[in-house]
C-alpha cells in the first residue's frame, strides 16, 4: 500500500503542495536555542528538496519564528510556497500570568496585520485559529476571517486543536481548508471524530508533532531533555517510567525498519500518511539528515497487514502518559 498522492492545498500560482511540510517552531523556541543562519540555511535546502509548505505561528519565540520566515522568504519565489501561520494565543513566557486565548474580530485583524508585516508578506495562505476563544462564539471569529479573506489577506482559514462541534460550526460560516492537530501513532485522538469530519467535508487534517516531539525516532533519552530551554522533560509523555515504556514501545518498530531499509521515524511518519490522503503531516527538525529523512517518509509503502500490527502495538491504552501536562490540556479540543 502506498501513501496517496492527492492534494487540498494549492499555491496561488496552482501548485500542488507536497503533503509532508515543515514545522518551524522547534527553529525558535522549545526544543533548546537554535541559530538563525543554520536555520535559513536548513529552510533553503528544504526548498531545494522539493518542500513547499511551511508552517509557523505567532507565539513562536514571541514573533521571533514568523520573523525568520520572514527573512527567508526575502529570497525565495512566494509564488511556489505555501505559508501558514495562526493567531490568539497570548503568552509573554513569563510564567507570571496563565496562557491567554483572544479570538476577538477585533483581534484577530490585529493579530493578522503584525504576522504580515513579521512575514513581509502581503497574504498568507492558510491563517489558522491558534486555539478556540471560549469568550468568543466560533461564529464570531470566522466571520472576522471570512472578511480578511474577501480583502486577500489570507486566502484559506484552518482551525487548531478543536472539537467536532466547534469544526462544524465554523463549517455552517466559511468552509474550513484545514484542521490542525497533533496526531501520531502515539497520539490517536483524532481518531474519536474530527479526522472522519474532516474527510467527509474535503477538510485537510494536518498533523503535528508526527513523531510525538522525536519519541518516535527513537532517539530521546534524559541527556537530550535536559537541554536548556527543552520544554519536553515537563511533559508526563517524558518523564521517568513512562519514558522508558514508551521508548520500549517504539524499539517495536526496529525489525520493520530494516525491512523497509529505512529508520523508525520514517515507519512512523508513513503511518501517519497511509491513514487517509487528506492527511498531512508537518514534522520539524533543524538538521539537515532528518529534513531529508522526513521529506523521504512519503515513499515508504506499508501493507494493511503492517498498518493493523503497527495500530496494535501503539494502541492506546499502551501509551503512557498524557502529551501534555494537566494545564495544557484544559484548552484542547475545544
């Protein structure tokens, strides 16, 4: 079996987009410091690779990520790409306050002006609701985006981390192009609804953190989370014993792997591809071997018999841990 081709997404110029994409957040903030010229330097290759879509958002690194984008795309043909960014989470990184979410009309035009002008873009392609405002009516918020639409200012709108609900409340205002959640075989709520609701309306569902922040790599151990600045030591997915199950669970992948001659996050990430065509997947890295390791992933086949032993094996009730802390997840799948 292989990972279809077919595409939702298309540049204004008419391109196809490729269905594995890059997450640039892990470029800014995170997953330890990064540096900007090896982080251009990355993007370019990955532009030369043949990727086309890049994804990024306004809290990343306080503007910093939509900042470097924007340098980035200084020296690149905007007509070839497809760029999305997301708005209304308001978090200084102080700690000082709890995580706001603002999806305000008002806001979301504020919001959507800084990140052009971070960008040096005049529109973005898909403009994302970050996380659903519980003090703004999602009809609200989408009739605010259908506006910036009609003025090109952003030529798609996505939703992030929402529920069936709320995704087909947006739907009875402005189609949606795409909901974003994380999703990978270590993460399967998306099973529970929104990636049929997605399917059955011509949704692409784009996933997150396909190889669940590098565990599926297989290469996370305590040396690597205690960099400075790593936010995944604090995540329960992470810590103690149930990094070492789940590190168990992912060693499983080891023996087909080698079958297919490729590594574990490939398997991993072909999974995730195999699941439906309308499934994309947007892993980060900020090196080199694993940008063409992801980008890779696409031609790996997997059988049905591989895909049900592989679902098995990460069912569930297998993962321990949550993918993110208590006070995180109070403001998912809203």
């Amino acid at each position: 079996m292989k990972p279809s081709n077919d595409n939702c997404f298309h540049t204004q110029s008419g391109h196809d987009v490729p269905r594995v994409g890059l997450g640039c957040m892990g470029m800014s903030e995170f997953y330890g410091p990064g540096d900007d010229q090896q982080n251009l330097q990355l993007l370019e290759k990955a532009v030369a690779l043949g990727y086309r879509y890049f994804d990024t958002a306004d809290m990343y690194g306080q503007g910093h990520n939509e900042t470097l984008l924007g340098e980035f795309l200084q020296r690149q043909n905007r007509q070839q790409l497809f760029i999305a960014t997301k708005f209304g989470i308001k978090d200084d990184h102080s700690g000082k306050s709890a995580r706001q979410v603002d999806g305000s009309p008002a806001y979301v035009r504020e919001a959507l002006e800084k990140s052009l002008a971070r960008l040096k873009l005049d529109y973005v392609d898909l403009y994302y609701v970050h996380r659903r405002d519980n003090s703004t009516p999602i009809e609200e918020t989408m009739a605010a985006l259908a506006a910036l639409k009609r003025e090109g200012l952003i030529k798609s709108i996505g939703l992030s981390e929402v529920s069936v609900e709320t995704y087909q409340r947006a739907q009875q205002v402005h189609p949606v192009a795409a909901v974003q959640s994380e999703y990978s075989l270590l993460s399967r709520e998306p099973e529970q609804g929104i990636l049929q609701a997605c399917q059955a309306n011509g949704t692409a569902f784009v996933a997150y953190s396909p190889m669940s922040r590098g565990l599926l790599s297989g290469a996370i151990h305590a040396d690597v989370l205690n960099q400075p600045d790593d936010i995944r030591g604090g995540f329960p997915r992470f810590s103690g014993e149930n990094l070492q199950h789940n590190l168990a669970l992912v060693q499983q992948l080891t023996a087909l792997a080698a079958q297919k001659q490729c590594t574990l996050a490939q398997v991993a990430l072909a999974w995730v591809l195999h699941q439906s065509s309308h499934v994309y997947i947007i892993p980060g890295t900020r090196r080199e071997k694993y940008l063409l390791e992801n980008w890779q992933s696409s031609q790996v086949e997997l059988t049905g018999e591989e895909l049900t032993v592989l679902r098995g094996i990460f069912a569930p009730d297998q993962v321990a841990g949550a993918r993110y802390p208590q006070s995180r997840l109070a403001g998912l799948n809203g």
